[in-house]
C-alpha cells in the first residue's frame, strides 16, 4: 500500500467520511492551521467563495462576492485633453517627448479622485465581503491534540480539516456550492455531544449584524464616492443539525451545544444588476438548508466535474511527494525541482481557480480573482488592461474551459458605450477604447498618471480575447456578436493613427509602452511618453487583422475592410536593434530600468502570434536575445510571462527554470515591483501581494510547453522539458475548434489523437525522421497530405483522427 493509500484509509477510518475521488495528487494538504491569509485555501464557485483558515479554538473564514464593490458609475472624461492632441504630437515628432510628456501628464488624465484615492472614491475598490467566526469548545479545553490535517482536493472543490482531540475525532468540510449557491460547511465530532461551537459574522465596516429568528443576517451600504449610497449587500448564515443537540441565537450569534453534526450555510448577494437581491439571498440560504447535505454535496461536485474533467495531464509524478505537505513541497521544489507531480497539481490549481472565480453571468476574475481580506484591496482589487486581466483569462481556451471566457467578453462589450465617449473626448475618435484599467463601473479614461495610466490598447488587448474565443469554437452565431466591439476598436485606431515624420509609418501617439520608461536621447531623463511603442502597433495589427478576417467570414463591411488593408501595411514593422534584440520604441532608446517586468513588445511572441519560431526567425531570435536581457526574476506575473514567451521559442528547459522561479517560497505580502515574485504556501502568486495573474499564466505557460496552435499549424510537444520525459494529457484545445490528446516516452511524440469540435481542416506537424501512421475513428487508415513536415487533416466535428509514431 502506498504511503497516500494509507494516509486515505486512515482518513476514512477516522472520520468517517472520505474525499469522494481517491486522487491523492490532486490535493493541497498541511499539518497545521493557516497562520496567515496566505496559508488558507480559496473555495470559489465563481460568484462567492471563502477561505477557511482551520483553526482549532478559534476558526476565520474570509468571505468573498466577486461582485462587492465600491464607487459606482462615473464620467471621468477630461474635457481640456482634445484640443491639446496637436501640440502633443508636435513635440513627438519633434523628439521632444520630455516636452510632450509634461503635457500629457497635464491633460491625458481622468477627471477627478482616480484610482489611487483608496474605497471611498468613484473609482471605488473591491472589498471583502466579511469574516465568519467559528469559536470551538472542547469539553476538556483543547488537550492533546494529534493528527491534524488540513486540505483542499481539486478534483471535487472541496477542503477539509480533521483532528484529533481528547480522543475524539473533529472534522469539517467545506465548500463553495456551484449548483445551490451558497457556501457550505459541515461539522462533525465522532462523539456525540462534543460538537461545540458558537458563529458570528462581521466585516472590518460598514455592516450591521442582527439575529432575524435563528438566521444572522449581515448587511451594510458601500461608499460610492459621492453622496455615501453605493452598493447595498446581505449575507445570511444559518445552522442546522442532524441528530441531537441545540441551536440558540444569542448576542448576534448562533449557538450549537451538545451535537454531533452541523451545517453551517452562508448565503451572500449584492445590488449589482440585482434589485432583488434581499429575496435571493433568503431564497438561496432556505433552499440549500432545507435539502440534503448530500445531495448538496454532489450536485456540487458535478457541476464542478462538468468544467474540471474535461482535461487531464500526468508527467509520470513520484507518488511519494503527495505524501509531503504542499508548504514543504514547495520549499522542496526550489532546491530539488524534479517533482513532475507538483507541476501537474500547480497547472490543475490553475484551472481550478478559474473554475471557482469565474462564472457566466458575472465579473471576470479580478486581481485576486474573487479572494480578497481586506476593504482595499491592493490596486483596488480592479481589472489591469495592460497585462493582469488578460493574463487571468490565458488558460480559459487551451485547457478547455472556454465558457469561462464570457464574463470577460461580457465585460469587454460593456465597455463600448463608455469607451466611446472616452474616445470622442480625448481624441475626438470614432470607435471606443479603454486605457490601463478599468473596474465594475465601466471606466474607460486614462488612469490619474499617465507614465502608466496613457496606454490606449488596453481595450484592444481585451479585443484579443473575443477573438481568441472565437479562433477556439469558430461560432459564426458569436462572431456576429462580438464583431461590432471589435470594429469600434479598429474604428478607433483608424482614426488616431498618425504618420511620424521620418518614415510616415502609421503609429498611436501619444502612448506609453506600458509602464517602462527610457532615457532622452543623450541624458539620464527617464520619460515614458513615445509614439509608436512595439507593443501597441503589434496590437493595433492585430484588430486590424482580425476585423479584417471576421468581416470576410461574415461577408460584411467592404468599405471598412478595403481601409484596413490599407493601413495594415504603414504600421511599423517589428524591428531589430543594433544589440540584435527586438526595439520596444520606434527609436533605439536605452531603457531607464533593462530588468523592467513588463515584456510588452514581446506581445507579438506571446499571446500575440506575429513572432514565431519558424515564420519570422530572425525576429524569434531578437526575442530570445530581449529576454536574456530581461533577466529570468521579477513579478510573480512577469516570471509567468516568462515559461510563456520561452515556451513559444521552443525552449522547454528555460520554460521549465521559470517555472521554477515562479513556484520559489515566499511570504513576502508587501507591495514589491521588483524582484521578489514567486509562491505563498497556498500556492497563490505573490506579485507581492498576492496577484492571482500568475497562478493563470503559469497555468498557461505549461499548457504551452506541451501544446501550441498559434502560428496556424498545430504543434505537439513544441517546449517539452527535459525534467518531462514521460507523460501524457488529453482535452486540451487548438485554435480551429479540436481537442488533443497526446502520449509520450523517452522525451519523444508516441501518440496523438484530435478531435474536431468543429469541422475544419487541421494542419498538424510531423515529428522529423519518424514513421507516423494516421487512423481516423477507430480502424479507417488514412493518408493526409504531408507538407514540408506538416500534416492536412479535414474532420467533421465529433471526428477523430490518431497519429501513431514509431521511434
Ligand atoms: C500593473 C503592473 C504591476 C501590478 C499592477 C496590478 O501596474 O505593472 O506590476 O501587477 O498592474
């Protein structure tokens, strides 16, 4: 019996109860309670979600809705920017960006507190929605306790604590119901009459908690930044028992004595596009406590399934890891990294946390996702347009979850009625766009300093995203959809684009490439306002490229089309410096900060798709030599770009040291931009703070070493590390509409299966020197044109073809 059999058996023998799939791999454990937020396990069914901390006298709970925020909708459009537009872009042209910039930093401004202003502001901030407080009593205190355990289990979203205390037997589950709706907890002491407990719920302010019958119910009004009266919310907790024992609400809380067995149930809603929210939120609390806890429980758990079994990977991990706890795994890790298994449990944690922190319907996963234990939380807890929300969404189409794109895409098409009026006031532009950040509110203005807050792709960017979902499912129904919010970003970028003298290419100006800086020509002046950034003409090809193709396959708009073409082919190209690494500016200039963590014109290696290994290599060897300059630390987001942009440059080893650097320990909670990214306990990114960005770029990035479709061919295996040579997925997805599935031994392609969810031609890579045989269904041997190593592959949907290679 192997060492997890035996933890699994004890567990059941103990307790009573078992984890309901016997994955031991697939699981967060601890031997102690949580001492800090960082160590507590995030549950999340997309729309709330708590972290238990699992303490033994005294247990915290942060509770969480994606939708609590503060602020609300405002016009922080300056009205002065337009009629400045002319001289700005005079002086760029002229060189005199430090004069352009003093400009710029006057006038491309939002009106108004801006974002850095703290909850109390229009902009607002995402709060937490409170703390449950469990308080235990032992009956003889809290004397020799043993066995104590604390986990998550991925493969049914659910945590558990169990202990051992006086010879009784504690255990607790939770979770995040996906199918109820609630938050649910059970109790359960093996002795009868040893379960002691008494719940209460508050928040850091604004709130009010009163006892209605044996419900709490805790409520409270926001700040939204003008006259007091934001976002309104109630949460309920309810506790029910099965067997003996009494409940008694008592000084705002609940009491339990003498039982054996509790349920505790927390419902929570908020006003936002809800006015009915006090009815749902009773609603939703009575249903789940009237029904069966097991029944509850499993219709979590497939609904869950539902998303989380669709894919599966296996590096060929050593079992005896999972019988380390996950802190001390990780510590392992950085000094010993050949643990395939927590490699497989970091990229499943990935998909995980998308699972619970998005769901059709709501908000997009924010800078912590939906996890947050403050009132303001870092950056606001708001959505990052020049990097962090994009990166959140990086594995919702490759590791099969492409529903959880729509909160995104809902957002996204939210922003065009606001965008627009930013982009008739700023630039007097057609079209809409939103700059660095936006929030729940719909704002689209440039943030309060512009060094950061001026970028104007930050709504194409999110643009990138609709399209990528429709280059996974090629659903012409959706194309239709999304396709006005695409041409208003090309509508906007049609009209700002201007001609710089000295090639009349046609280049977004003013712009920042994001957050980086460089050195005036010839002096030690750090200034961040350029035309013509990489990263934004790049961006703008992209939109231009992909309304162009969408208008094809929807036979419209010839006109716009027509224009298009033509202004695809002024843009900048990318170009080589004379140091051979790709320029980030339209001129050669030396960056303030070369480490800087933002990688932006590295946009077209990845995501983007206009630098690729075997289409442009020259500039794919420009990108390698920007990266070994970039150095390998930084941010917990920007070490995820990292396994990314390397995996797309065929280098798995390298990926797999990012890796490494991404997954190093910290405890580190205090903002740092520099180098100090990395891994808390609970195995969320540290920025620091915590930053859930890099837990999906990360996720991302080892679905890219095994899987690529961007350059239109799909590539098995394309950044296989050597630490891998073993292993085996299936359900990923490629761009075209098909999943995969691919085996491998020995670091080399043994099997490949694809099958089409939509009909289409394929164009799969041959490994080079093999003997590759192709059976399409079951038994039908076929023969596609093979091209210079690329195989065509037509399939209806629901087909399957299955290359077999012999080595
Ligand atoms: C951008 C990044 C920072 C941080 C913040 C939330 O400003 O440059 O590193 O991730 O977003």
């Amino acid at each position: 019996m192997t060492k997890n059999l035996i933890i699994i058996v004890l567990l059941v023998a103990l307790t009573g109860f078992a984890p309901n799939r016997d994955k031991p791999g697939l699981r967060l454990w601890y031997e102690q309670p949580a001492g800090r937020w960082e160590e507590t396990l995030p549950l999340g069914n997309g729309r709330i979600g708590m972290m238990p901390d699992g303490g033994i006298e005294k247990e915290t709970l942060v509770l969480n809705d994606i939708t609590l925020w503060s602020g609300s909708v405002q016009d922080a459009d300056n009205l002065d920017a337009a009629k400045y537009l002319p001289e700005i872009r005079q002086l760029l042209f002229e060189g005199k960006n430090d004069q352009a910039q003093e400009l710029v930093y006057k006038t491309f401004v939002c009106k108004g507190a801006g974002s850095r202003n703290g909850p109390k502001v229009p902009y607002g901030s995402f709060e937490l929605l409170g703390n449950l407080h469990i308080d235990y009593q032992y009956p003889s205190g809290n004397a020799a306790l043993t066995k104590y355990c604390r986990q998550l289990s991925l493969d049914d979203a659910t945590a558990n604590v169990s202990f051992i205390a006086d010879g009784v037997t504690y255990t607790r589950e939770y979770f995040a119901a996906f199918d109820h709706d609630v938050l649910v907890i059970r109790l359960h002491a093996s002795k009868k009459g040893n379960l002691n407990f008494k719940v209460g719920i508050d928040r850091p302010q604004v709130f009010e908690t009163i006892l209605e019958g044996d419900e709490l119910l805790m409520k409270g009004q926001l700040d939204n930044g003008v006259d007091g009266k934001g976002m309104k919310y109630n949460a309920r907790v309810k506790v029910k028992l099965s067997g003996s024992g009494k409940v008694a609400g008592n000084d705002n809380r609940i009491e339990v004595s003498d039982a054996g067995e509790a349920f505790i149930f927390i419902s929570a809603t908020t006003d936002f596009n809800d006015p009915a929210f006090e009815s749902k939120c009773q609603a939703l609390l009575q249903k789940a406590s009237n029904e069966k806890y097991a029944a509850t429980k499993a219709a979590h758990t497939k609904a869950y399934h539902q998303y989380f079994d669709r894919m599966h990977l296996r590096l060929n991990p050593d079992p005896a890891k999972d019988a380390i706890p996950t802190n001390l795994r990780l510590t392992d890790f950085a000094d010993n990294p050949s643990d395939n298994g927590l490699v497989e449990l970091y990229f499943q944690y990935g998909r995980y946390l998308l699972i619970s922190s998005s769901r059709p319907g709501f908000l997009p996963p924010n800078l912590q996702g939906l996890w947050a234990n403050t009132i303001n939380t870092p950056w606001n807890g708001d959505y990052h347009l020049n990097i962090n929300v994009q990166m959140n969404h990086w594995p919702a189409e490759i590791t099969n979850l492409a529903e959880l794109h729509q909160p995104l895409i809902q957002l996204t098409q939210n922003m065009v009625e606001p965008g627009s009026r930013t982009a008739k006031t700023f630039y007097n532009a057609n079209g809409w766009v939103a700059h660095m950040m936006t929030n729940i509110w719909g704002f689209t203005a440039p943030g309060e300093h512009p060094s950061w807050g001026a970028t104007n792709t930050g709504g194409t960017w999110l643009c990138a995203h609709l399209w990528e979902h429709y280059d996974y499912n090629r659903d012409r129904q959706y194309l239709q959809q999304i396709y006005p919010v695409l041409k208003g970003s090309a509508e906007f970028f049609l009209d700002v684009l201007v001609a710089e003298p000295k090639h009349g290419w046609l280049v977004t100006a003013p712009t920042t490439s994001p957050e980086n800086a460089f050195f005036m020509p010839g002096t030690k002046k750090a200034v961040n306002i350029c035309m013509g950034s990489t990263m934004d003409n790049q961006l703008v090809r992209e939109i231009f490229t992909n309304v162009i193709t969408a208008s094809e396959v929807l036979g419209i708009d010839t006109e716009l089309r027509g224009k298009l073409k033509n202004a695809v082919t002024k843009l900048p190209p990318n170009r080589i410096g004379s140091d051979g690494r790709l320029m980030e500016w339209l001129e050669e200039y030396e960056e303030a900060e070369p480490r800087h963590r933002h990688v932006s014109h590295l946009y077209g290696l990845h995501p983007g798709n206009q630098i690729t290994l075997r289409g442009t290599p020259e500039l794919a060897e420009a990108a390698r030599k920007t990266l070994e300059v970039r150095g390998d630390g930084g941010t917990g987001w920007s070490r995820a770009w990292k396994i990314n942009f390397w995996a797309r440059l065929g280098d798995g080893n390298r990926a797999y040291m990012l890796l490494r650097n991404l997954l190093s320990p910290t405890f580190d909670s205090g903002m740092n931009y520099t180098n100090r990214g990395g891994t808390y306990p609970n195995l969320f990114c540290a920025h620091p703070p915590f930053q859930i960005d890099g837990n999906f770029g990360g996720c991302a990035g080892i679905a890219e070493m095994f899987l690529q479709s961007h350059s239109g061919v799909i590539e098995l295996l394309p950044a296989l590390p050597d630490a891998m040579p073993i292993g085996s997925f299936d359900g990923m997805r490629v761009r075209g509409g098909a999943e995969v599935s691919v085996a491998w031994a020995g670091g080399k392609l043994t099997s490949a299966t694809l099958k089409a969810v939509t009909g289409n031609t394929f164009k799969v890579r041959v490994p080079e020197g093999v003997q590759a045989t192709f059976t399409k269904g079951k038994k039908e041997t076929v023969n596609p044109r093979i091209s210079e190593g690329v195989a065509e592959i037509t399939l209806q949907a629901g087909e399957t073809v299955t290359m077999r290679i012999k080595n």
